[in-house]
C-alpha cells in the first residue's frame, strides 16, 4: 500500500474508533435503560409495533417525494476535484449521477458559494424528511427516498456541497438537549427518561461544515420548521451554530472527518437495529410526526420569517437539570459552557 493511502487507512481507522468509543456510554445506558424497565419495555414494544404499522401504512397511502430529482444530461458541471473534502467518499456520493443533477437544480456554479450552500441547507432541512428508524444508507439513497437519520442527511448535504466545488466535512459530537426537546424525547416513557438522564446528553449527533470564504460555516439541518415552530424555538439557519439554541456540545466529544469509516456505519446500523426491535424510535417517530403537525399550523398562521422574529425577541435556552449536573462535573467546562448557554442556561 502507498504511502499516503496508509496514512489515509489509519487516519479513518483512528476516527472510526474514536466515534465507536464516543457511543460506547450511551449504548450502554439505553441497554441497562431497557434491563431496569421491563414493565415499560412491553408497553412500548406494543404501542411501538402498533404505531410502526400504522406509520407504514400512512406512507404506503400518502408518502411521495416533495421533490422531483432531475435527469442527468450530459455537460452538467460539477466538481471533479481529488482534494480532500472535495473528492467522493464512502456513502457520500458526489459523482453519481442523481448527485450532480439536483446539485445543478439546486444552483451549483450558477449561485455564489454561500447561496448554493444556502439553497442546499434549506432543500435538507424542509424538503429530506428527518427519520430516527432509518439505516445509515449514505447520500444517494437519501436523496432517492426522501428521508434519513441525522448522518445521512448530512452526508447528501456534503455531496451536493463537493458536486458543486464546496469543501465540506462531517462534525459528530455528544449533545445536551434543550428542556423542550429534553421533555418531548423523556415524556415518550420510561425507559427514553432512563436512558438520557443516566449519560446527561444524548449520543452521536451529526451536522456539517461547509468551507466558504477562508471560514468553515456550520450547518445543521436537523429539526424542520415545524418541529421548532412546536417548541417555540427560533428557526435554524446555515452559518448559524445550533449550541444555545437547541443543544449544548459536551466538551471534547467533537470529531471532525472527510469520510464516513465503514466500521462506524456497520456499528451504527448494529444499534439502530436493537432500537428498532425495542420499538424505541417508533415511538420517538409518533412524538416527532405529532409535534410537526402543531408546528404547521403555527408557520402557515404566522409565516416562517414572522415567526422567527417574534421568538428569537423573547427565546430562553434552557439545560434540563441532569444536563446542567453533567456540565458542572466536568472540569474546566465552567468558562467554557456559561457563555454558550445563553440567556437563561447558566443560571437556571
């Protein structure tokens, strides 16, 4: 093996391993979660069965894409570049096809840098459905079926970025939520409650970073309008840093990589399938779909740029209270973490 492409094995390897080892604690904690509650687990795995099949049949009846991918013609621009954060990675496939022709959709190498990058956050963000069951599938599949968890929609977010000559990188990291988002995820049941409040933070939340004008923007994309409109929480916009908003990082749990390692993924499908067998996501998905359905009702009274400049006036970060004991614990978090809870974090 060449030289460089060793570095390159063993730089994926580091980073496959420091990702598996940053999920190690929560994996633990939702299996001693799921052990300590088996009066509750039934419960779920009952009304979660019950809910996965009505779900399925929702989508079988009204699931469409809200989008149309376009046909690829031959002479579409799009970056053919080998440097890294630029070039094709496992699961993020930025020279497929279906890639590079929503990434001309889209206005790649027609719009400046940061107005394609911002057309491409608004298209994950209200178009790419955010889903807690689904499997690690990479970029192309995400596009095809119109929904992903957390990873995947980051991962078609950097392909649509590279396929349009915009360096773009992954950023994972341990998340503190905010006390809305902390109270929808803990009041599903008993066991959701266990398994947060045993870590303090929830595991492996993903976003981008794209690089534009000599600065790596932040995207994160995660939770629709809807939703935030549901939790009176301001609209997250591309270039805008989610902490204080509605999560906290946990201090050194950040990771940083061009490319998803294989190990990672085959890990994160192994978990994703024990939460699916214990009907833990179904149930997180009915709470999510409910949420979005009163946030609706909200943007369509007010309309999106009406209603995030009323509650970006008067919004309150709040750390639930097994969060903020996580902060205090940590050394040397104090200086660090005060300043990005915002308003009402440090002090409540």
């Amino acid at each position: 093996m060449p030289a460089k492409s060793a570095r390159r094995e063993e730089t994926i390897n580091n980073v496959s391993w420091a990702l598996l080892k940053q999920m190690a604690p929560s994996n633990f904690a939702v299996f001693i979660a799921v052990l300590t509650h088996p009066f509750d687990l039934i419960r779920m795995m009952r009304n979660g069965a019950a809910l996965k099949k009505q779900m399925k049949s929702t989508k079988r009846k009204e699931r469409q894409l809200p989008y149309v991918i376009p046909s690829y013609r031959e002479g579409m621009r799009r970056s053919t570049s080998g440097g890294v954060n630029l070039r094709p990675t496992y699961q993020c496939e930025s020279n497929t096809p279906e890639i590079v022709a929503m990434a001309n959709e889209l206005g790649a190498f027609q719009k400046s840098d940061w107005e394609y990058a911002q057309a491409c956050f608004d298209f994950l963000k209200k178009k790419v459905d955010f889903s807690f069951s689904a499997p690690v599938r990479g970029a192309l599949k995400t596009l095809q079926t119109g929904e992903g968890i957390c990873f995947d929609k980051v991962s078609l977010f950097i392909a649509l970025c590279r396929a349009g000559g915009i360096p773009a990188r992954y950023k994972m990291y341990n998340e503190a939520f905010t006390q809305p988002i902390y109270d929808n995820f803990a009041s599903a049941n008993a066991i959701m409650k266990a398994w947060y409040d045993r870590t303090g933070y929830f595991v492996a939340h993903t976003m981008a970073e794209a690089f534009i004008d000599g600065k790596w923007q932040p995207a994160d994309f995660s939770i629709p309008p809807d939703f935030e409109a549901a939790l009176n929480m301001p609209l997250g916009h591309f270039g805008e840093e989610p902490e204080g908003i509605w999560n906290w990082e946990i201090p050194g749990s950040a990771v940083r990589f061009e490319q998803i390692p294989r190990l990672f993924a085959l890990g994160m499908n192994l978990s994703l399938k024990f939460m699916s067998a214990t009907q833990v996501m179904a149930v997180v998905n009915s709470e999510w779909e409910e949420g979005r359905q009163r946030g609706q009702k909200i943007l369509e009274d007010m309309g999106e740029e009406g209603y995030d400049r009323s509650v970006r006036q008067t919004y309150k970060a709040v750390l639930p209270s097994v969060s903020r004991k996580l902060f205090k614990a940590l050394k040397d978090t104090d200086e660090q973490a005060t300043p990005a809870l915002g308003k009402e974090g440090a002090k409540s």
